[in-house]
C-alpha cells in the first residue's frame, strides 16, 4: 500500500538499536510512509515535531529526560491531529493504560514486535487522518535523494530507477560517513551544527547528505574535511565526531552505516576526549578485563578494610573504561549494582547512611545519563567520597577501633590454627564475652567469619592456578583437606575442583 502523499512518521526510542530495527521491518515508502525523524526521548521529539510536522510518532514508554506517558500527553494538548503509536514491554501496562486515557491510537510489546504488526498499527492510525488517502500506486518517483539513501541506510536494495538517481547526485569515486554524539543533546543544536558543516564542506566541492546525525560526504580526499572536524569539536564543548573509513560503493551504506557508524558512536563512550574518533584510533587488540571480584570486595568492606576495597574498586573501573567493546548499558549497570551494594553494605554494618540513602538514587541517575566513561568515573568518585564521610564518622569511636583491630588480626593470621579463645588471650577478653561482642559487630559468629576469610583467600590461590587444592587448603589454615572441601562447597556453592575449571573456562 503506497499514498499520494507519505505518512510521515517519528521515531522516539532512547535504544539506537531499537530505532534502527523499527526502520528495518518495513520498506516504508512502498507502504505508503516515511520516517521524517529520530529521537532518543520525548524532549528531543517536542524539538522535531515542529521541524518535521509529523502525522505519526511511535514512541518507547521509558526513556530519559521524558518518557513516553508524558510526551504523549504533551503531544495530544499542543498538537491533537498527531495520531501517538505507543512501544511497551509486558511489565508496562500501567503506563500504556494511561497513555490511552491521553489519547494514543494503539500500542505494540516490543517483545512481539515484527512487520505484520507494526504495519496493522500504522494503518490503524492512517484510518484517522483525513489528510492521508491511500491509494494503490507506485510512489518511487516521489521519493527525494534523501529518501532512497534512509532506504539504504535502513537495509533496503533500491530499485533501479532509484539506483540510478542516486548516482547522477555524486561526481566524485568515494564516500564516507561521518556521525556525531549531539543526538544525546538537543535535536536543534545537532541540527545547527551539521548545517553548518554541509556549508562548509560544499564550499570545499564536497556532495554532502544529511540525515539525522550522519553526514554522507562524497568526495576525493577526505583531509580537509577531517581538519575541519576537529577545529569545530575542538571549539564546541561536549561535541564529538566520528568518521568511517572510505568507500566506493554506494550500496554498501547500510552496512557501514550497521557494521561502522554505528559501532564508533558506541565506542565514543569510552572515547570522549578524542575531537574525532576513527577505527584507525582504536588500540588493537581491545583490551579485555577480568571480571570484579565481588566477594572479595565484599570480604574487604566487612573487616573495614575500606581503603582495600576501594582502592581494587577504583583500579578495577579505570582498567574496565579501557575496554571499548564492553556494552555501555553493561559498564553503566556495573556503576549502578556497585554502588547498591556500598550502601547496602555500610548498612548493614550500622553506619549512618540516611543521607547516602537519599542521594543514591541521584547517583544512580546521573550515572545512566552520562555521555562519557570519564563522566561515569566522576560521579562514582563523588559517591566513594561520600560514602568515606559516612564510614569516617563513626570509625573513630572506641567500639569501632576494637572491632577493627580484631578482624585485621584474623585476616593476618586466619592461616595459622586459629581459635576464638586464641584471639580473646591475644586482645585480654573472656572468650564467651568475645563471641558476643564479635557477633554483635560483625552479626556473624566467629568461627564463620574465619572460613569465610580462609575460603576467600583460598579461591585466589585456586584462580592463579599453581599449586594443587591439598596445598592450598594447609596454606589457608586447614589440615583436613575432606573439611576444607565441604567449607568451600557450602560458602561458594562449588568444590574446590569445580570452582578451579570454571575459572579456566572464562
């Protein structure tokens, strides 16, 4: 099904992922639309709406900055001819109920989303736009040079006829496509910046398309356009570019766009002070990291070894922002869980954490939002800070110290056969009153503290691989080895063998 004149639709989704498939399920001008814009949440959409005048926005619920409920709710007061197609997972209903009661048209579960429906949708919102009469006719030679290319871009083989009017628009051999992060920031601020661009570049004789936040540059040589690149990220704070490597063949757009332009956008992440970012700029190899040893962090923060742990905290995440490939929503989710758990912990421990409390979620926020590693690593650097204050509050008390002096004895001597009434001779307790101070500390008994610690170490020794389980469990404080293999078993869920062979295998 094709019209007299396209549906024109927006796509609001703060995954670029998500977007870039919405654009795969369907040839939209052969049925009849075109997308006229992208946007990562419901301001950037209010920015674009007049710019694109929209008859159709399909919309993800939960986004940042503003989600969908409230766009849409937005969008039916100022702009009630807008038909609001709504995206939601299962777990959304609520939000999906009261969108209706703002006026949406239908809605689709992203988990079921496929061509078939995305189509019945749209003509169901069709249906209730007089403006829109569709027809059965053939719509190619309507479509504009920026049309076929978002057709390439999205996947699409063009027809012949478009081929061909692609070609006639370029004179030079080769091309490439240079993107930017402004599509985090205001769409008109992107918008302003590249038009500028587009001028300048074709004052230097350069064909340059635009779409979205990608340049299609054809041309014969790139330098100038890489030197003035750099001059406007240098100029503009917080703007960054990155740029593929050159081709010749036209029809290859969608897959650089896919396998390059993308992958580069992602990369900038942890790329931030480069001006601009290029596959020639990344180290080769990408780094990799070890996976964060939760457990001894955790057994670190128990004993109050604090500057231990965050000491392994912070050199564990400067090593991780060097590894480029790891998912973005990954290294920001890491931010997220380790700083749930620090103020999980501290809790736990008794300390004052009401205000921490209060500023995690803050926290929280601020690390989904940042546009860079090095903006991420601030933030947790804030919350390290804060959290010491907290601990450093109620470190200096009499109690604290004991404490503290005890399980740092243990942990220098959890190898040798230790005991509860050992470590009260040591410290001039009575045994009986020692175990009630400790568990009243700690909330644990003593004897599992000492395997908890003797297993910990046990498991490091186990990871480097070097010595047999026999004699890892005599240098860890146990002479029954039958023993030290049920403790192990029931503190870390595997023997000791298993444990070892899945370390192997990461």
């Amino acid at each position: 099904m094709t019209a007299t004149e396209l549906g024109r639709v927006l796509i609001v989704d703060d995954e670029i992922l998500i977007r870039q498939g919405i654009k795969h399920y369907l040839n939209w001008e052969n049925e009849g639309f075109t997308i006229v814009g992208e946007a990562s949440n419901g301001q950037e959409a209010l920015e674009l709406i007049e710019a694109t005048n929209p008859h159709i926005i399909v919309t993800d619920i939960v986004m940042p900055v503003m989600d969908g409920e409230q766009l849409t709710r937005i969008v039916k007061q100022k702009f009630p001819q807008i038909e609001v197609i709504v995206l939601s997972s299962f777990g959304d209903f609520e939000y999906v109920r009261s969108t209706f009661q703002s006026g949406v048209v239908d809605y689709i579960l992203k988990p079921t989303l496929d061509s078939e429906s995305l189509l019945r949708v749209l003509k169901n919102a069709v249906s209730r736009i007089p403006s829109l009469n569709l027809v059965d006719q053939q719509v190619e030679n309507l479509l504009s040079i920026e049309q076929i290319l978002n057709k390439l871009i999205s996947g699409y083989i063009v027809e012949t006829p478009e081929f061909k009017k692609i070609t006639t628009e370029f004179s030079h051999k080769r091309f490439c496509l240079l993107g930017t992060n402004l599509k985090m920031g205001k769409a008109e601020l992107s918008k302003g910046i590249f038009e500028k661009l587009k001028f300048a570049l074709r004052e230097l004789n350069y064909t340059v398309h635009f779409e979205d936040h990608v340049l299609l540059v054809n041309g014969d040589d790139f330098t100038k356009l890489i030197e003035i690149v750099q001059k406007l990220s240098e100029s503009k704070s917080g703007i960054g570019f990155v740029l593929t490597e050159e081709f010749e063949d036209i029809s290859l757009l969608g897959k650089i766009y896919k396998d390059e332009l993308l992958i580069l956008l992602s990369y900038r992440y942890y790329f931030s002070n480069y001006p601009l970012l290029r596959k020639s700029d990344l180290p080769n190899p990408a780094p990799k990291c070890k996976n964060f040893n939760l457990d001894g962090f955790t057994s670190d923060f128990k004993r109050k070894h604090f500057n231990s742990a965050f000491g392994y905290l912070q050199e564990h995440v400067k090593k991780l922002s060097t590894c480029y490939t790891t998912d973005v929503h990954e290294y920001k989710d890491f931010f997220g869980n380790i700083i749930f758990n620090i103020t999980i912990l501290l809790s736990n421990m008794e300390y004052n954490v009401k205000e921490l409390e209060q500023s995690r979620y803050l926290y929280l926020k601020s690390i989904e939002e940042s546009r860079s590693a090095q903006e991420a690593i601030e933030i947790l650097e804030e919350f390290i800070y804060e959290a010491k204050q907290a601990i450093f509050s109620i470190q200096q008390q009499p109690e604290n110290v004991h404490i503290k002096k005890i399980l740092d004895y243990i942990h220098d001597h959890f190898a040798e056969p230790l005991t509860l009434t050992d470590v009260a001779q040591y410290f001039h307790f009575n045994p009986s009153y020692l175990s009630s101070y400790f568990s009243t500390h700690t909330h644990e008994g003593f004897n599992e503290y000492l395997n908890k610690v003797r297993i910990e170490e046990a498991s490091k020794f186990l990871m480097q691989g070097t010595e047999t389980i026999s004699e890892i469990s005599v240098k860890v404080g146990y002479s029954d080895h039958s023993y030290f293999c049920k403790v192990f078993k029931k503190i870390k869920g595997l023997s000791p063998s298993q444990f070892r062979r899945k370390q192997y295998m990461r």
